[in-house]
C-alpha cells in the first residue's frame, strides 16, 4: 500500500483513536501532549486545508507507557494507511525551548481507550513556532495564519527573556527579529 506523506485532521483522528484502541482497556491513563503543525490543526487554530508529515509528541505521561503507545501507532498506521513513524517524539529534544508551564494551559481533544490526548495552547503554538521560525518556513507560514495578538507576542518575548537566561545572550535574537517584524506588520 502506497503511504501518504501528509496527514490531515480527520486521518490523525482516525489514527489516534486506532491506536487508543489497540491499547489494553485495562491500563491506567497515557496521556500525549502533541505539538506542532497537528496540534494547531486539531485545534482549529490552523486552516482545516493543512497538512503535516507527522503527529509530533512532547510528552507523554507516564513517560514509561511510550513503547506501549509507540507498538499501537504503528500497528495503527498501517490500519489507515500511515508511515510507521506517524506518530514519535523526535521534537523531545526541543522541551527545554517550549514556555514554562506548557502542560498545564494544553487543551483535552479526546479520549480515545486509555489514550488521553491534549494539543497545545494557542500561545503555546505561537511561542514554539517563533522558536523554530528562524529555520522551518511553514512555521513563518503558520505565524501568519494565526495572526499572534500583542498580547501573545508579549508573552513570547517573557518566554525568550527565559530561554536566553537560560543559554546565553543573543542566543534569541533571531526569534526577537520575527517577533518584531509581526509587531510593526500590525
């Protein structure tokens, strides 16, 4: 069978919820925190018309239960027609870069078996996808789709402050560029 490269909200439901299924009914909560170009789409904060290549997760709680999760996503993907790393978390990585208190403000999409799956927060898509603007151009694209508001952008640059308090002076001075040019096209 011949694998689409992109996703689209309804197949990432269909596939979190195959996956959610494959999972024991009996198993305590796992729940995913999903970032990324899906989680803006799933949460209607991006065109329905997007796509992405894959369903990134951050975090996943308990952390233990991701090889179970990871074996039902693949079997998963096959069932709808997806490459086997649909769904990863190659971008756990990049954690220390998402705003404090991420988890906390991320919005419950649905229930799918013992698979709790939660997307970020408006200003917390917005803050990751100035963290990765200086680099990916969908992520410029998608900062001018979602039109950040003053306030979100000065919520962004209290999260910069951190990160460069954190690493080093300048270390920001990309993401401040672009934080200012959505400022002055306002």
């Amino acid at each position: 069978m011949n694998k689409p490269l992109d996703i689209n909200t309804d197949l990432a439901i269909k596939a979190l919820k195959e996956t959610g299924d494959r999972l024991s009914s009996d198993m305590q909560p796992i729940t995913l925190y999903l970032v990324g170009g899906l989680a803006g789409m799933l949460m209607e904060l991006l065109a329905p018309s997007r796509t992405t290549g894959d369903c990134d997760v951050m975090a996943i709680d308990p952390d233990l239960a991701w090889d179970q999760v990871k074996e039902a996503a693949i079997a998963a993907g096959e069932e709808v027609g997806l490459k086997e790393d649909w769904l990863n978390n190659k971008c756990r990585i990049y954690a220390w870069k998402m705003p404090l208190g991420w988890q906390g403000r991320c919005n419950e999409l649905g229930h799918f078996g013992p698979l709790i799956v939660r997307a970020l927060s408006r200003q917390d898509l917005i803050a990751s996808k100035i963290m990765g603007a200086p680099k990916r151009v969908q992520d410029r694209a998608d900062l001018q789709e979602l039109k950040p508001t003053a306030t979100e952008l000065d919520f962004v640059e209290e999260h910069l402050r951190r990160v460069e308090a954190e690493t080093e002076p300048g270390h920001c001075d990309a993401q401040k560029q672009i934080v200012s040019k959505i400022r002055n096209a306002q």
